[in-house]
C-alpha cells in the first residue's frame, strides 16, 4: 500500500496545542493555564467557523433586530459568535472575567464557573456586515491578568493599558481560517486544516516589511479629515517613482482582513478621527490594543497619530480611538504629516 502523503504532509507542520504547550513556560510557570485559555479561545474559533462556512445554507444572514452598545445593529452572526465565545471560556474555567463588544459590561464569571486569573477583552465577529457579500471577517481578542491590587474580577481591574497585555491575536474567516498571535515573543500564524480539525503553524515568526506599496482608509470621509491627514493622503497618490509612489488604496472595511494583508505585505491602515466621530472609530481595549502589541511584535507601529497606542491609559471598556498601524515607515511618515513636519512638496 502507497503511504498517504496527505498524512506526511499533515505531520511536518506542529499544531496550535503542541506549539503553545512548549511555550508556556514563559507565560503561566508551567502551570498550563495560559494554554488552556487559548485552547478554549482556538475551540470557540472552530465553532465560529463551522458557523460561518454554513452562511447562505442556513440562516445566520441578516440582524436579530437589536442594537449592540455601540449604537449598530446586532447580526445573527455577532450574537453567535458571542455565545460561542463566552460558552468556551466559561467552560475551560481560566478566564475571570469577559469584555465584549456585543455586551454593555464587562461580565464576570461565577466563581463556580472559574478561579481563572485572565481577564479577555474581545470583538466576537469584526466586520460582520460584509458576511452576506462573503467578504472576510475576524475575530480580535486581548488577553491580561486579573491585577493583583484588584482580585476581584470587576470593570476597573480590567481597564488595564495595552502594555499590560500578555496576549493578543485575531482569526480571519476567509479563504481559508488563520489564528494569529503573539505572547510577546513574537507573532505566529496557525491555518486551520478542516481534514482534522486542527490550527497548523503555517506562519511561524511572522515579520512585517519597513514599508509598504499601500494604504487603506475610508476615504469617503475625507472632507472631514484634519488637514495634515488630507495632505498625506495626496503625497501618497502622487506620481514619484523614485519613493515608490503613488500608492495603492485597498480597503475591504474588515478591520482584520485589512490588518492581515498589511502585516503580511506591508502597508499601513488608517481610522481616523472625523466629524461624525471625533474620538476614532475603532475600540481601544478590544481592536486596537490587542492589533497594536501584535503589529509591534511583528516590527510595526500602532500610533493615535500622536502617541503609541499601548501607552493609552483607558477610562471605560467601550473607549474608542483613532489608529494608524502598519509598517514603521508608514506610520512614521503619517505622525510628521499630523504634526505638520512634512508637506506635498516633501
């Protein structure tokens, strides 16, 4: 009989489990518990994509008619992936306390539901308005300690700066799923192979390039753009090939789709303030905190257009922010436009 090469093709690559256990060490002293969490988060990743590859054939198309904290109408699928999440993390027992975008509040976990010490800030399905159309999705997920003067897993102890965090990451729901994230050591990619039903590390210390060949930001806002952002915006569609420009636009309007491609390419993405939101778009504790210590372990930046993104104290859970993340040339040059350093003629 002919050995199945799938099988050794299957066996070269290490699993999500295996990677994680072998790194543990450096983040829970052995204890396991750290693994454990993201084993439940990686658990709740599958049901969510189960879910998603089954769009159009059942219906987990349209709203559920409520509107979310955030002022947006719910979708089936945002409310799904929710309780897909919530229901993992509850069950594995290591995380105290859940923020959510689909939630108003922070939600505690029973203590006899969890003596768990990390407190997970989530967005359970960014990007869920493009589900109908099959464009990628994602979910992004922040991971920090229950904080030693605050032993009670409530609001305030998870109000925690980005620097604080000890783990990070995000799955895209698209051609094929990718979990990515960092622990602080770096940035690894796991695609999830549906033949077995396991993430493989694919994409092991993932570095993202100095600088890119294009830029996404929702420029049908541009009008209410500040005049430093605008500036930029036509240095970067200028004809110089000598800098390498112009540059192309991509914007899908999936958070992480957009993120992901410019991680891996090179490129910086941009929300920022506007005149409809003048305080960004993007949430703090949940998109751009665990997005900017991933970008930064990779070699990015992950700026407010003033100041790093993880050096932002936060005031509540729902906080939001503008953002400009990407390559570190990329988000340097945006910081100069901003602060009126640099001009068309630049």
């Amino acid at each position: 009989m002919q050995p199945d090469n799938r099988l050794e093709e299957i066996g070269a690559f290490k699993t999500l489990e295996q990677f994680i256990i072998e790194r543990q060490f450096s983040v829970d002293s052995s204890t396991g518990a750290f693994s454990r969490l993201l084993r439940d988060i990686s658990v709740a990743a599958k049901l969510v994509n189960w879910h998603m590859r089954r769009a159009g054939i059942i219906d987990v198309f349209g709203s559920t008619g409520e509107i979310n904290v955030q002022g947006e109408v719910q979708a089936v699928m945002d409310a799904l992936a929710h309780k897909e999440f919530v229901r993992a993390l509850r069950r594995g027992g290591e995380c105290c306390l859940i923020g959510s975008e689909e939630h108003s509040e922070a939600i505690p976990m029973k203590a006899s539901d969890s003596e768990g010490k990390y407190i997970v800030l989530m967005d359970p399905l960014d990007g869920s308005s493009n589900i109908e159309v099959n464009v990628s999705v994602g979910t992004i997920f922040s991971i920090y300690h229950l904080p030693e003067d605050h032993p009670e897993p409530t609001l305030e102890s998870a109000l925690q700066p980005g620097v604080n965090q000890v783990g990070a990451g995000y799955v895209l729901y698209g051609s094929s799923t990718m979990l990515v994230y960092t622990t602080g050591e770096g940035v690894n990619g796991f695609t999830l192979d549906p033949s077995i039903g396991e993430f493989l590390l694919t994409h092991p210390d993932i570095r993202t390039p100095e600088t890119g060949s294009m830029y996404s930001i929702n420029e049908g806002n541009y009008e209410s753009f500040e005049i430093g952002l605008k500036k930029h915006i036509k240095w970067m569609q200028q004809e110089r090939s000598d800098s390498g420009r112009p540059l192309s636009t991509r914007y899908i309007g999936s958070f992480v789709a957009d993120f992901h491609r410019n991680l891996m390419k090179g490129g910086l993405y941009m929300y920022p303030a506007t005149h409809k939101n003048p305080a960004g778009k993007l949430r703090l504790m949940y998109e751009a905190n665990p997005l900017a210590f991933i970008v930064e372990q990779a070699g990015g930046k992950a700026s407010t257009g003033i100041r790093r993104i993880m050096e932002v104290e936060p005031d509540k859970l729902h906080q939001r922010i503008p953002v400009y993340i990407g390559s570190p040339k990329m988000v340097e040059t945006a910081e100069a436009f901003l602060r009126g350093e640099l001009d068309l003629d630049s």
